[in-house]
C-alpha cells in the first residue's frame, strides 16, 4: 500500500511508521490521520508483526496539527452558515478536530505494544501519541508543547490521555500555563521513560526495548494491556474473578504452555527471535 505522508517498514516482527513530512516538522494533516490509522489496522491484522515503533522524519516527531486543513474546515463551515437551507452535515471544525482524537484512541487500544521515538517538536497530535504509547524514549533535547489556551483554544482531543499519562493535577498544570517541557522535565513527569544524550544512544535503548518486548509472549501482552486499561478504572475486587480467568486461559493456551515449559527446561520460547 502506497503511503504520502508516512513510512512503513516492517523486520523482524516490528513495524516501524515514520511520520514523514520534513518541510513542516511532521505536522499531522488529516491525510496523515487517515494513513496512520490504516497503518495500525494492518500491522494489528498480521501476525508477524509484534510491536509498532512510530518515529518521525528531518528530526522532529510532530510539530501538532496542519494549519491548512483546520483553515479548510473553517472555510467549509462558513460556506455551510451561508447557505443553512442547502447544505446540511456536522460542523466540519468539530470533525477535523475529532478525526486526531480517533486516531489517539485506536493507538491507546491497540493490543499491540506501541513505542515512539522522540525528537524535536512534539505538539498537539504527536503529544497525544507520545502520551498513549507504552514506551516512550526520547533525546534529551526533545522540545514538548501545549499551546493551545496560549492561542484561545484548548488540548480538546489530547486532554483525557494527557489526564491518563500525567495525571489530573499535573495534566491541569500544564494546559493553565500552556506549558513547554524539556526533556529533564518530561522524564521527571514519566511523559517519557528515558532520555538519551544522542543519536546512537537512543538508537542502542530503541532496540533493547524491542528486545524486551520480542521476548515476551504475543498474547501474554496483549491480554495483559486489555486487563491494566480495565485496572486503571476499575476496583481490585471487580476484577479478581475475570483476573483469574484469564489467568486460567493463558496458563492452559498454547504459548503459556510453550512459555512454562521452556523455562523448566531452560530454554527460550520458540517466539524469541533467534540470534544470527
């Protein structure tokens, strides 16, 4: 499938998209939403792919949302407020403004382990992904932004992962002072989980992450990722009887089976990837 705003590759069982539009520092165009989301869908839907890495291009992850498509659906809503007897439909602003927020929520649901690389600008839709993301890992000048009650608008569709990630009072913090975080200050957060001096370093902790995660049962992860989302809203004692459940099941499938039996006899499970 042909691609104009990102880049796909997939090796080794990791799918890598590279937000690629260099010449605005990746801003997210609704063609960029439209292409990320059908990205996610294969990667999900093909069972060689273990984890998903989304990175951006000319250093930068994503400098938020393209300009041009928001004056578009201020243009359209306006045509649609000249002529209300003729054209009927949703307000096309609140529209283009939803379309980032689906795409922040299929991310946070994917059953797949999600990891972004952090470079430069991240703002607005690209925060949204850093803060849904499983890992995050950045290089240590890493600029994040949160304009928007800066310029008389608002984090609309990025608030409830920011609430999510940071936290209610941190998250409040930062959108009354339309803050901008360095990278010292979004590790001490845990908006990122490390922080790297350089290239080759973050390059070396990208793929020890990965590592991790290749060892780790297909399944088992996204079972698990399914239970802590539940975990996060829900009461201990909800959930002891569906725990347990599951438990059962992963016990008794065929890569729990592969996973125990391989360390009584010491060995790696057969979904390791081999060396060499």
């Amino acid at each position: 499938m042909s691609h104009t705003t990102i880049q796909v590759q997939t090796a080794q069982g990791v799918c890598t998209l590279t937000l690629h539009r260099p010449e605005v520092r990746n801003a997210m165009s609704l063609a960029m939403v439209s292409e990320l989301l059908t990205a996610l869908q294969a990667a999900e839907q093909d069972p060689s792919v273990r984890a998903i890495v989304v990175r951006g291009s000319g250093g930068h992850f994503c400098a938020g949302g393209d300009i041009s498509d928001m004056a578009q659906a201020r243009m359209k809503l306006a045509q649609m407020q000249a002529m209300p007897d003729q054209v009927e439909g949703l307000n096309p602003v609140a529209e283009t403004n939803a379309a980032f927020g689906r795409l922040c929520l299929a991310y946070a649901r994917s059953p797949l382990p999600i990891v972004t690389v952090l470079e430069g600008t991240v703002m607005g839709g690209g925060f949204g992904l850093a803060c849904v993301s499983d890992v995050s890992l950045a290089l240590d000048t890493v600029s994040f932004r949160l304009p928007e009650t800066s310029l008389g608008i608002i984090p609309a569709q990025i608030a409830p992962f920011l609430v999510e990630r940071l936290g209610y009072a941190e998250a409040k913090r930062l959108a009354v002072t339309g803050a901008k975080i360095n990278a010292a200050e979004a590790l001490t957060l845990r908006l990122v989980h490390e922080v790297h001096a350089n290239v080759g370093e973050l390059e070396g902790a990208l793929q020890r992450t990965l590592a991790g995660i290749l060892a780790c049962g297909p399944q088992a992860i996204a079972t698990t990722k399914g239970l802590l989302a539940r975990a996060r809203l829900s009461p201990p004692e909800q959930l002891v009887d569906d725990a347990a459940r599951l438990f059962a099941q992963a016990v008794l499938s065929d890569e729990g089976q592969e996973g125990t039996g391989a360390f009584m006899q010491k060995r790696k499970p057969t979904w390791v990837p081999q060396q060499g």
